[in-house]
C-alpha cells in the first residue's frame, strides 16, 4: 500500500501505527474464529470382522467350555441348557441341579444366533446356513448336515450406526465390533454422520412342551427365530417363514413363504404358530404343518416385539431404543384375546420401562427389563395384569420359565430362580458373565 503523503506528517505517522495495529490483530480474530469452529468428537461404530469361506467351514467344532461373554437366546433340552454367545457358538450347561450347573463345553459355530433341539439333534444357524448336530454324546456333538444359503440374514448389517462398506473381497462378514472413533470437526458437527451417535456404549441384538408325536423337544425363550413342533421346523429371517422337514437327520425345505416387514420372533402354541414383527403380530394355522396358512394379522405400534401364549390370550412387549424403529417412545406389555384366532382383541396395555423377552407359566409372567431388571406379574387375570415384584439389580433379555425354575439370560449372565411360591422368589445360581 502506497503511503498518503497528502497528509501531515503527524497524521501520517497515526496512520502507519493504526494500520500496523490493524495487520498485527487480523490473524489473531482468524485463529479466534477457527478455534471456535474446531472441535474433537468420539463416538462409537461397528466394523465388520470377516472370515475367509475356508476359515467359516473349519471352524465348527467342539472346543472346551469357555466363560460367557454375552449371552443371547437359550434352550433347555434334557436337563442341559445351551446358551447362545451372539456371533460365536453355544455354551453347553449341564443344568440338572439347577442349584449348581456345571458348563462343560463350547460348540464353535460363526455367526450363530439361533438353536432348537429335537431328538438329540441341534439345529443351529451359521450365517446363511443351517446345521445339523448329533448330541446323542454331549462330549462329543458331531456336525452332521450343513444346508446351505436358507436364510436370508442380516450378516452385513451393522446392528448400530458405522461408515464401514462391506468387502466381499475379505471373506464373509460373521460378526461386528465396537470400535470408538475420534475425528477432528472443522465446520458444523451436526452435519457429520456420527452426529446423534456420540455415544459410550451401545447395546450389543421357543418351543414349548413335548411334540405331539411322540418326539423329544425342548424349551426356548421368547426372542427365537426357530421353532420345532412335531416333524418340522420352522424358522424366520427378516421377511420369510421357513419350513423344514426335520423326520430325517437331513432337513429338507418343505416351503418358504413372504411373512411381512422386519420379522423378529417365532412361538408356537398348539396347533398354531404367532409370529412377531416391529408392527405386526401373525398367527398361522399349521394343522398341515408342512404349509403354514396365515389366519390373521394385528397391528401394533412399531417397535420390538417378542410373544408369548398360554390359553385364549397373548402377551407382546413392545419397547424402543437400539435398533427398534420406534418413533414414539413407546414401551409396554400389550395383552391379546387370541380366542378367535382370525379375530385377535388387545384386552389390555401395561407401561413397561425397556421390556425385552418374556415367558409365562400358568398365569405367572415374568418380563425382562433389559437394564432395568427382571418384573414379576400375576397374569391369572389377562384382563387385570398385577405387578408381584420387581428385581432391579440384574440386566436380563429373556427367561424360560419350566417347572418352577427360571432360567435369565442377560448381560448379568445366567441366573436361575425357584418360583414354586411365586411371593417368595428364591435365588438358585449365577453363572457369571466374564468382561475383558
């Protein structure tokens, strides 16, 4: 800049010094500006982890017993429960003294989420696969069948929020991992993808009685996608109900039809199976069990939605949070008159705080809370639904109730109460959860 000689020499020297003054404080007002725009965010997302096709072959086996990590669906069969690690295989856990179950080994299986057990044979799914285990020597489970490619799987899903795209050129995707991120936001954070998911933690996502023919079953929880009565299995993926052929060791598919959006949960009840979505609950008919034929529909609000029987009535809990498309907030026990089987009556809706999975036992129903404990309620009267008791100091996901023994799994492990006087709730046994 040329100097205004115009001026008075005085005037020209306050010039310089104010223009001088003026260069020397731009800088310090821009690096101002930019510490205000700049910031530090962390959030949590999942990456995929990913097996080679070899590796997902191989690694099915009978390992030694393993301490849990995080219990998902369960299964009483014979005195042994068998707990699912989500992603990873099935616990095997002498359960014959409730008072004192002995875990005596691990069957390593990728991207398992699910089992049923009929006649000494476990069925289990892996990724797309289905799998067939002979457990006649619980020591000793021999992997016998492997159908491939019958369920369409969320595999490549994240359960939560990730900037990850899947590379098939990596091998199958058979489990997802929390890793934090950390990223320097030099403009509005709002717009940043993790927005809304700077979080620290995230949280990680049958049958009953004997078959009437004759054929030895056992008991799962509210939360499966597999379901065995008589000669069939049944399964469901995210939109399909499948039907298997179980009479031989080999299942064979029997048919596969379209259920409806985001199916979560399978329960059968007599000759009928109830079949739960985020906005529906399905009832089918399976007097001709190989075909499924569908009796009605009832909508609910959109949420998660496991479901269980007994007698003329359902019950559903529905609740929000993690990856329930639930807009409203809306947590609750829902009880459904399921007389009319083609016309189903809700009788009755109970606030809940997170319901999850749920079980009932001659009008005894007990709810998993998730974080916020176990509820005990008198369900004697589904018109009039009465909480008995509730435990806060455990985090439960589902509950199988047998013959006066609870069995919880949940993130507080596997815990067992004795409920023969449903007032005096009696603690039996822990199996601890072990956190690395």
């Amino acid at each position: 800049m040329k100097e205004n000689k115009s001026l008075p020499a005085g005037d020209r020297k306050t010039f310089l010094t104010i223009l001088t003054f003026i260069i020397l404080l731009v800088p310090l007002f821009l690096t101002s500006c930019q510490d205000i725009r700049t910031q530090t965010i962390t959030w949590v997302e999942f990456e995929p982890v990913y097996m080679t096709q070899e590796e997902f072959i191989n690694s099915v086996k009978m390992e030694e017993a393993r301490e849990l990590g995080e219990p998902r669906k369960i299964y009483f069969y014979d005195g042994y429960l068998f707990v699912n690690e989500i992603n990873k295989g099935i616990h095997i856990i002498d359960n014959s003294d409730p008072a004192s179950p002995q875990n005596i080994g691990f069957i390593n299986i990728p991207a398992n989420k699910d089992i049923a057990v009929r006649n000494d044979l476990l069925y289990a799914d892996s990724q797309k696969d289905l799998l067939v285990f002979d457990i006649s020597n619980l020591n000793q489970p021999k992997l016998i069948d492997r159908t491939e490619n019958v369920f369409n799987v969320s595999a490549n899903t994240a359960p939560g929020f990730t900037t990850q795209s899947i590379d098939a050129s990596q091998g199958l995707v058979v489990d997802w991992k929390e890793v934090i991120r950390e990223e320097i936001c030099e403009s509005n954070c709002r717009s940043h993808p993790a927005h809304g998911f700077q979080i620290t933690t995230l949280e990680s996502t049958r049958t009953f009685g004997a078959a009437s023919d004759g054929a030895q079953t056992g008991v799962g929880g509210s939360m499966a996608r597999f379901a065995i009565t008589g000669d069939y299995l049944y399964a469901v993926d995210h939109s399909d109900l499948i039907t298997f052929d179980v009479s031989s060791p080999n299942p064979a598919k029997a048919s596969q039809q379209y259920v409806g959006w985001l199916i979560e949960t399978i329960f059968p009840y007599k000759e009928n199976l109830f079949v739960g979505s985020v906005n529906s609950l399905y009832i089918y008919d399976i007097s001709s069990p190989a075909f499924p034929d569908q009796l009605s529909v009832f909508r609910h609000a959109t949420a998660c939605d496991p479901v269980v029987v007994e007698g003329d009535y359902a019950y559903v809990t529905l609740r929000d949070g993690e990856n329930c498309p639930n807009i409203d907030g809306t947590n609750q026990l829902e009880v459904i008159d399921v007389s009319d089987l083609e016309n189903p009556k809700n009788v009755g809706i109970y606030q809940m705080i997170k319901p999850h999975g749920l079980g009932i036992d001659n009008g005894n129903l007990f709810i998993s809370e998730g974080e916020y404990g176990l509820k005990i309620m008198d369900a004697s009267n589904p018109y009039d639904v009465k909480q008995i008791r509730h435990i806060t100091d455990i985090e439960t996901y589902d509950v199988i109730p047998l013959n006066n023994v609870l069995m919880v799994t949940g993130a507080s492990g596997i815990i067992q109460y004795d409920y023969s006087d449903i007032n005096d709730l009696k603690h039996l046994s822990t199996i601890q959860i072990y956190k690395n």
